[in-house]
C-alpha cells in the first residue's frame, strides 16, 4: 500500500491523473490519465505493485498513448 501511495504521489506531480485504484497487503493498483504526448490525443497508464513475499516486490508501470 505504501508504495502505490509513494509512486502515485509522484505520477500526480508529473500531471497524471487517478482515475480509480485499490490496494491490500500484498497487491496493489491503480488506474491513470496520462497527459497526452503529440501526436496523441490521450494517454492512460496502469500502476500495479505485488508484494507476494515478505521483504520483496515487483512493480510495473504500463502506459499507451491512443491516436485519434
């Protein structure tokens, strides 16, 4: 949780927007507007966070820019 937390505040002050997101002790996501990037329209990204083993995570980052 803390690490979602930690990361999206550093998506928000790059301009990327929550959309939506949930988190437990071991999975955490969230869902983003992602200012858009010419010549894209819009953008969106996924953060996801897994800590399935004490002591150890995994996070990745995905992100798309959509053309119209």
């Amino acid at each position: 949780m803390e690490l979602e937390a930690y990361f999206g505040k550093q998506l928000e002050s790059v301009g990327w927007g929550r959309v939506n997101g949930s988190a437990d002790d071991f999975f955490a996501w969230s869902s983003w507007r992602v200012p858009a990037v010419p010549p894209a329209k819009q953008g969106r990204g996924v953060l996801q966070i897994l800590a399935a083993f004490p002591g150890e995570g995994a996070l990745s980052l995905w992100m798309e820019c959509v053309r119209h």
